[in-house]
C-alpha cells in the first residue's frame, strides 16, 4: 500500500528527474518491462496505437521528445493516491495541463503509466 507520504516523495522526484532532463533517473522509477501510453506516442508518428512496453522503447520515445521539447519544464500541481495507484497533475509543454496515472508493484515500481493532457 502507497503511504501519503510515498505517493508525495515519487512525485517529486519524478518531476524533479524530467526537470533535469536525466533520462536514465525518469526511467529509473519504472520496471523493465513497463508499459506506457500516451496521445503523444502517436504524435510523434511512434506507435499509432499509443501504447508502448518495455524500458528501451519508451526511453527512446523520450529521448526524442527532450531533445524535441529542450525547454520543456514540469511544474507539479497535485498529487493523488490510492492503494497502488498515484496520480500527477502537473503543467506540462507550453503549460498545458497533464495528468500521469501510475500503477506501482510492491517494490513502488510503475508498471503500467497513462498520460492524460488537455
């Protein structure tokens, strides 16, 4: 079970990491065989079902997308929880609003994340 306080400290180390532009730190919060999905995954012509598994496809999914967003900065809003479950609400690129849904295994790994933008 994820604590207040867990789902607290991940969020900020998680938008810490992406703020630093340290790819292997973001991905370092994730198992190896996770799974993510993400509108943008299909914007950028990556996958059209907008899905992707596994640590190397989708580090280089976001590889690409700092080195395409070099300015990109997150700035942390709220941070939700529930038993395996915590949610980010942040301003993403060109302060659009973002929402990360992230299912943790019993290590606080993410397996499975979902990215929700407006």
């Amino acid at each position: 079970m994820i604590t207040r306080q867990q789902a607290l400290d991940f969020a900020h180390e998680w938008v810490s990491a992406w703020n630093a532009h340290d790819l292997d730190r973001v991905l370092s919060h994730y198992t190896d065989d996770f799974e993510m999905s993400s509108p943008f995954i299909v914007a950028m012509g990556i996958e059209p079902s907008g899905t992707l598994k596994g640590k190397d496809k989708v580090g280089d999914y976001w590889r690409k997308a700092m080195v395409k967003y070099p300015d990109l900065h997150f700035g942390l809003i709220e941070t939700f929880s529930c038993v395996n479950t915590i949610i980010i609400y942040y301003t993403s690129i060109a302060g659009k609003k973002a929402a990360e849904f992230f299912t943790l295994n019993e290590e606080g790994k993410v397996y499975k994340a979902m990215g929700h933008y407006d």
